[in-house]
C-alpha cells in the first residue's frame, strides 16, 4: 500500500476478487479491504464463494486452503456477511471489472444485469439455497432460456471461472494452464470473435498462467504473485503499473 502511495480521503482502489486463499493470511486480507469502506471496490471471485460454501458446510476445506483463519475469527460472521454481499460485476466510467471473464454474446450492460441477478440471489434471506446447488460445470454455456439454478450458475461460472471458450462458446472451465497449452479450437474469451463487450475497457484477474497482460480495452491483472512472481496494480488513469514481488504463497491454484 505504501508503494501506491493510496490516500483513502481521495482515491479508490478496485480488487479483481479472491481476496483469500491467495495468500498466506486471508484474515489480515478481508479485513484490511473491509475496513477501506467506500474507498474500496471488490467483486466476487470464485475463492471467495469457496470460503462462503465452507463457511455454510457446504463445502469441505481443501488442503491447500488458507482459511482457517477466518472462519476461525471471532468477527467471522461480520466478514462472511460483507463479502456475500460484494458484487459479481462493477461497472464504472468505461471500465467493467470482474473476477475471470464474459461470455462474448454478453454486452456489458446485458453483462451487469445477468450479474444482478445473482446478487439477489446472493443477499436474500435464503442466500444457502444457492450455494448448495452453484457448483457444477453444466450448463457449460449461455442460452437466453435458461431459467432457476441452472442460470444462475451459468453466469457465476462466467465471470468467476472462465478462462477459454469453445467455437460454439461452450466453457472450457477445466483448464488452467497458459493460453498455448490449450487444445486447438479453444480461444481465450477476451479474443473471442465479435466479443460484445469490447467497447469496454474489462478489468479481470483469476487467470495467473497468462500473466500481466495489457491492451487498450482489457486489463488482466493477475500476473502470479501466488507463485511467487509479482503483484500487479493498474492507475486507471494513466494505465501506469506498479509491481512488488511476492513470496510464493501455499494458496490453492484454482
């Protein structure tokens, strides 16, 4: 923080999610970007579901988790009630930012909406009911008629998950790797043909195999620091980045 010289009484800083199991002390983490309140905007990664279905007894801790912590904290209910209610998809002054990605018949507008819905979903009273039946690889694509659950985890494997898609926009969601080592016929959401959300400049993480990587209408700004490469931040402004090398981190790698 000290190298982004960040003034909270003047700017913002905006989190690309998962803000535990990447690194050693996901306690310190939440409660650092909890308590920046305003001056702070953070969506939902998909990490962060996982602490929320193990926070439910949806889900089991993994080996590799780093959550212990948190659920172990005694203000854990405060910190797993303000990240239930983080948004999936932030949208401001030309930039749309999101965790992993958008499917490329989804504008950004259309993209928002979708991400609303689940936000809804999200902060009712019967938010578990959700959670229980997120998880899952199908539908493993986008149709304007998909209705209940199987919507709703279609657009939370979107922008939580999503790294390539297929020719017929199938997700690819089990792949992890750089974009080279993909079986042929698999693309990269953001270079996918006639991607409607173009027009914005989409900020994302999630990916750390492809690194840092920058262009005039997209930002992917996890370049590794789980494994022991560095941190990345982007001024919106200016598109200037900082970095700081990382230790590498026993976080999970999905």
């Amino acid at each position: 923080m000290d190298s982004l010289k960040f003034d909270p009484s003047r700017d913002r800083l905006w989190f690309v999610g998962d803000l535990v199991n990447r690194g050693p002390d996901s306690l310190a983490c939440l409660r650092f970007v909890k308590s920046l309140g305003d001056s702070a905007v953070t969506v939902i990664g998909n990490h962060d579901f996982h602490l929320l279905c193990v926070g439910e007894g949806i889900e089991k801790r993994r080996k590799r988790d780093t959550i212990d912590a948190v659920l172990e904290a005694p203000d854990r209910a405060e910190l797993l009630e303000w990240l239930r209610h983080r948004p999936l998809m932030h949208v401001e002054g030309g930039f749309a930012l999101v965790h992993a990605g958008l499917l490329p018949q989804w504008s950004v507008p259309r993209a928002r909406a979708l991400a609303a819905e689940v936000e809804s979903r999200l902060r009712a009273p019967d938010y578990r009911a959700l959670l229980e039946k997120m998880y899952g690889d199908d539908p493993d694509r986008w149709d304007d008629g998909l209705a209940g659950v199987e919507r709703l985890r279609v657009i939370v494997n979107a922008m939580t998950r999503l790294r390539l898609c297929a020719p017929d926009g199938a997700m690819a969601l089990e792949f992890k790797g750089e974009p080279g080592d993909a079986d042929e016929g698999l693309t990269p959401w953001f270079d996918m043909p006639g991607r409607l959300s173009a027009d914005h400049t989409v900020i994302f993480g999630h990916w750390s195999a492809l690194g840092l990587t920058t262009r005039p209408n997209l930002l992917g700004l996890d370049s590794g620091c789980v494994w022991g490469r560095k941190l990345s931040a982007v001024s919106l402004g200016d598109r200037k980045i900082l970095q700081v090398p990382c230790p590498q981190s026993q976080g999970r790698e999905d």
